[in-house]
C-alpha cells in the first residue's frame, strides 16, 4: 500500500491575483471541492479555483510546518515560487487527470 501523502497547494483566481493556501490529504478531491464551490468562505468568496502551486511531503507535521511558513512570506516570494514551479500559471488540477 502506498505511503499517504500531504500536499500544501496555492490556489487563485488569475494570474498575480489573490492567494489562497492550503493543506489536505488528497489534493484531487479537496481543489475539486474548491471549484465547485463545496468549501465555502475565502476561496469562495473571492472565487479561487485555479491551482497554480503544491508541494508534496509524507509527514503531515511537516507539511503543515511548511503551510504556516508560506502564508507568512511576503507576496512577491510567493508569486516568485509559483512563476519557478508553474511559470504558463496553468490550472494544474486540469493536469492531473491526463
């Protein structure tokens, strides 16, 4: 059986917009969540659907370490980590079914 996984993820609603970082056990499930509307609130109200960044760790207290770590980094290391890892800013949940 594989070992579970943790994943930190960023989601917006477009290119340089607004930020929203999280943590789960399944990214699948919880960014589908996201776009349709199922999580309320924040990603909700601000209409972020668009996984644009996410990290993978086999420790839960790691990841959520990191999770912390990133929402308190100035927003132009955020927009500088994403432009490393996803430079087209393309919706990688679209990806992940391919």
């Amino acid at each position: 059986m594989p070992e579970k996984q943790f994943y930190i993820y960023i989601l917006t609603n477009k290119e340089y917009g607004v930020f929203y970082i999280g943590f789960t056990s399944n990214l699948i499930k919880r960014i589908h969540e996201h776009k349709n509307e199922l999580a309320g609130g924040f990603t909700k109200r601000f209409n972020l659907k668009k996984l644009v960044y996410y990290e993978i760790y086999q420790d839960p207290e790691t990841a959520i370490k990191r999770e912390k770590r990133l929402k308190r980094w100035p927003r132009e290391w955020k927009i500088e980590a994403i432009n490393k890892f996803n430079p087209d800013w393309k919706d990688l949940y679209d990806e992940m079914y391919q």
